[in-house]
C-alpha cells in the first residue's frame, strides 16, 4: 500500500535525524529541554529538535505521548485539541487526524493535521512515534480549520541506562502550519511551543498509571 510504502521512508528519515548531529543550531534552553533548529530539507522551514529528561520510566512517558483517540495528549499538551483515529493499516501504522487549538496569543488560528502514524519499538528499550503528512478521503479540508502538514517527524522515548526512572525524550518538529505568517511568527511560536511541551509532559507523568506499552512481538514483527 502507499502508506505502508510511505512509512518505511518516513522510519529512516526520523532515525537519520537521530544519528545525525550535524548542523543544529542552539534556539533556546530550560530546566527541562534544550532546543535546537537547522533548516529543513523537506520544506521551506525549520525542523526543531528537543533533547530533555523526564524524571519517570520510558512507560510512564510513553502513556502520556502515544498517539491514540482518547489518549492523555489532549489532557496535557496545550498544543493538542482533539486527536482522532481515521484509519488503521496494521498494528503499527495507522492515519491520524490532529487538531491544535488558537496559539500565540491567537495569531496562529486552529489548525487540523492528517498524517500517516508509525509506532516502533528499537531493541535498546527506546518507543518511538514517528510522523508525517498524507491525504485520506475520509478527512478532507475543513473550512473551520487551517490545514497544516507535518513533515517527516517523530519522539522517541529513550530509557537513561542504569537509571529506570528516567527518559531521554527526544523530539523532532518541520510542520508548516499553513495561512498567511509571518516567518517571524512561526521561528518564535516553535521553541517556546516545544519548551511548554517538556514542561507540561515533565508535570503529567506524575500522575500516570503505566501499563505494558504494547505486545513487543506483535510491534516488532511488523517494523
């Protein structure tokens, strides 16, 4: 299928953007995150990327981030409205749609995202999510919302050796948000965006509940 095929480029990019220390460029840093950005290959923009360590287990941290309908996401993170679940491919891969309410003082208006989904498990412990935009006849345009597209994205979960209570979670963002912004807008709205998300996942995972974080074998098996 497309998707699939989609998909398999969409793992490698985001595990290049992982191994790849080349060009990044400091932004802004906090107690919980150091933010950095180089210019994107996919687009005209920027990708950002977020290297922070979150005082809890790679499965706490996951359930707060996992991307599914009815999740913790719209519970914590500011950025994140509503998350909806169009179309499942396999036990990995499914079509999301994500809806991000008015930010930055409401210069930025809600915008919808559709994108193809990707889950994988590495043998290092690390759960990741990976991302980046498709077009599904189920979600088309609305005219209550700005379409936005993510580029090839992703947030890896990544377990501190000797230490089971805490997670590197590192995080990569090239989203052109759509409409009508200035440059200026969108280069001060994603790292102080970004930094709020440590802050805010740093606070949720402090009341979750882990639970297995999915059938190793069954995720695996289809990576």
């Amino acid at each position: 299928m497309a998707y699939q095929e989609r998909v398999r480029s969409l793992a490698d990019t985001v595990q290049l953007y992982r191994k790849d220390p080349s060009g990044w460029q400091s932004c802004k840093r906090t107690n919980e995150v150091s933010i950095y950005w180089r210019p994107s290959t996919e687009f005209s923009g920027n990708i950002y990327k977020g290297d922070g360590i979150v005082s809890a287990s790679p499965e706490a941290v996951w359930e707060c981030l996992k991307p599914e309908a009815g999740g913790l996401r719209t519970k914590w993170d500011q950025n994140v409205k509503d998350f909806e679940l169009i179309e499942t491919i396999s036990d990995t891969i499914s079509i999301c749609r994500t809806i991000t309410p008015s930010a930055f003082m409401k210069i930025i208006s809600p915008r919808d995202f559709v994108d193809v989904v990707l889950i994988k498990q590495y043998e290092d412990g690390t759960i990741a999510s990976a991302a980046t935009n498709v077009e599904h006849p189920l979600s088309p345009p609305q005219p209550t919302y700005v379409r936005g597209f993510n580029y090839p994205c992703g947030c890896f979960c990544i377990p501190v050796p000797g230490v089971p209570d805490k997670t590197q979670v590192l995080t990569f963002f090239q989203t052109d948000l759509g409409g009508y912004l200035p440059q200026t807008v969108v280069d001060s709205f994603f790292p102080s965006s970004m930094a709020g998300f440590y802050s805010n996942l740093s606070k949720a995972v402090k009341t979750v509940k882990t639970r297995p974080a999915f059938s190793q074998r069954k995720y695996e098996s289809r990576c």
